[in-house]
C-alpha cells in the first residue's frame, strides 16, 4: 500500500497506516522542512540570582515558527523529533545556535541548552559540543547542558564518556526536573553534575502545600549538601522567590523574572553532518 501522503513519501509496504502514524509522519517531514527553511526559533529565559535579581544567564529554549498554524511550543514538535534521525540534527542546530548567539553576549552570562537523551547517545556528541564552542568562540565554562533524570539513570558506558571528554572541557551539566525522575540520587552519583533545577511542578505549590514545602526544603538541601548550585524553576510570583531565597536556594528562573523571548541572534555557519559549510555570502543571503 502507497499512502496519498505526496509532501511526506510515505511508503508502507505492508500493514496499514493509522491516522496518528499518518500524523506522525506529516509533522516529521514538516520538521525537517523547517530545519532546512529557517522556522525554528531560539527563545531565552533569564536565569537570575535570587538575592537581588543580577542576571545570570539565559535557558535557549526551542520554538517553531510554524507558517499556518503560527509560534508552536517544544511540546507540540519535539516528541515526533524523538522517533527518528531527526533528532541529533535538531540537536544540533539547537547548540550550535545557542553558541553563536551567547558568544556575542557580555562575558558574564553564560547559556543552558536542553539536551535530548537520544542526542547525547550518538556517538560523536563530544566532537559536536567542541566545535560549537570552536566556531563559535563561545568559553566553555559559559555552556551549560540540560538533561534530565532518565537520560542520567539510563546512560550507557559510551554516554558516560561523551559526558565526561565534555565536562573535562568546562563545560558543566545540569540535572533538569530535579526531583520528577525515579532515582534523583542515582543520577546524582552516576554523573558530574554541577547544578539541579528544582521541577517547577514543586516550585508551584512551594507556598500553599506543606507536604511539598517539605519537599523542595529537602531537594535544595540535599543539592547544596552535595556541593551544587540550585536553581529553582517557574517562579511566577515574589511569594514564591521569597520562600526559596528564605531556604537557601540561590538562582531561579520563572515568569516572575522573565517569560522565554526573542533575544538578537547571530549568523551561525550550519555545518550539519553530510552537508559541505557554505560560503559566507549564501548565509547571509538567507538562502541555506
Ligand atoms: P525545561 O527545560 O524544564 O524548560 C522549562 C520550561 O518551563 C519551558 O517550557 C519554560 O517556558 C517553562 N517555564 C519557565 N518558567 C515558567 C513559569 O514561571 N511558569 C510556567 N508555567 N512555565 C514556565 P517550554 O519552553 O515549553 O519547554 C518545555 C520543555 O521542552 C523544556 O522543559 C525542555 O525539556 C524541552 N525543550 C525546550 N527546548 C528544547 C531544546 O532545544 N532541545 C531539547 N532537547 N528539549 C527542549
Ligand atoms: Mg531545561
Ligand atoms: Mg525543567
Ligand atoms: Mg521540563
């Protein structure tokens, strides 16, 4: 069977095809067509010190300029980027993006990237973070990785290796969604993580639920303890900055100290695997 599917080539040569995988599909094939046409967006949040609010650095967080159906969400995409080759590219132009862009900010700032599980299993994801450094000119020490508690727990010998020949650079690690995960303090032992960010789904009810007070009382203990930085995500009002900056919790990110935004971004020479760098003039063309 041939789907109708013209712009996706879907091909099915035996067994049928839902509507969900005829989905799956659409959005695929319209994710590398925006990675190839320019759609995708970095947007920042600021990562502050909550003692008085100096600016820290920023989280680069992904966004789809989608052009029907307008600015799309990580959670709309990302998932169908997860199921297929898709992902190291978009990994990819992510931390190259990201690098260029921080490497043009004061010297003081320094720049998260998310990254995905799959991503950080490839082999070569070492050699990808030092040439994103490398062309960029951006310092080690001014990237920071996010991952999250599954990708820690589950991580192979090879990961393990990709992560250290990075953290032997400077480049530091980040424990996103600290506290969601099964085993927190696995992950915390299994890999050098500089800093935790306690999962905003706390941080929400940090103020009005003693149970969860208790809990977040006990995640920036239990990092501080360790020798981490914190830093607590989705702060939306002063009450729950103050609770935090009252336990101990020095950095926080949240919509109280600024929503995810355009900042100006830099040209960024797109060398993606199997495609020859391009002359400076077709870059700026916009024509890649
Ligand atoms: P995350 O890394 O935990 O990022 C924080 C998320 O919380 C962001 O959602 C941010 O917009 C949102 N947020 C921040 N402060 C507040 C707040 O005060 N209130 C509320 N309600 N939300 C807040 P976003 O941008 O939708 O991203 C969702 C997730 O998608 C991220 O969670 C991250 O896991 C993933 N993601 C985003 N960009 C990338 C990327 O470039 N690569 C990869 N692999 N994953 C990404
Ligand atoms: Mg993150
Ligand atoms: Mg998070
Ligand atoms: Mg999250």
């Amino acid at each position: 069977a041939k789907s109708d599917g013209s712009r996706a080539r879907i091909e099915v040569h035996d067994g049928v095809l839902s509507d969900s995988d005829v989905d799956q599909l659409q959005l695929e094939a319209d994710l590398r067509h925006a990675l190839e046409s320019d759609e995708l967006r970095l947007f920042y949040q600021p990562i502050v010190a909550l003692s008085d609010e100096t600016l820290l650095g920023y989280e680069a967080l992904i966004r789809w300029q989608h052009p029907s159906r307008g600015l799309l969400p990580p959670g709309a995409f990302l998932d169908a980027a997860e199921n297929n080759r898709l992902t190291s590219k978009l990994g990819e132009w992510v931390l190259r993006q990201a690098c260029f862009d921080a490497a043009g900010w004061p010297s003081g700032l320094r720049v998260h990237v998310n990254i995905s599980a799959r991503h950080l299993a490839e082999p070569g994801f070492a050699e990808l973070v030092a040439a994103a450094l490398a062309d960029s000119g951006l310092p080690p020490e001014r990237l920071e990785l996010e991952i999250t508690e599954s990708t820690a727990l589950f991580a192979a010998d090879a990961t393990l290796q990709a992560v250290s020949e990075v953290t032997d650079a400077g480049v530091t690690l980040a424990l996103d969604d600290f506290g969601t995960g099964y085993s927190a303090i696995t992950a915390l032992h299994r890999l050098p993580i500089h800093t935790v960010k306690i999962d905003r789904s706390f941080v929400a009810d940090v103020v009005t639920e003693p149970s969860t007070a208790a809990l977040v009382q006990g995640l920036v203990q239990l990092g501080l303890g360790m020798g981490l930085q914190v830093i607590a995500e989705g702060i939306e009002d002063l009450d729950q900055a103050q609770w935090l900056r009252d336990h101990g919790c020095v950095m926080a990110q949240g919509y109280a100290f600024g929503r995810p935004a355009p900042l100006p971004t830099r040209e960024c020479a797109d060398e993606v695997a199997g495609r020859e760098a391009l002359p400076a003039a077709v870059l700026t063309d916009g024509t890649v």
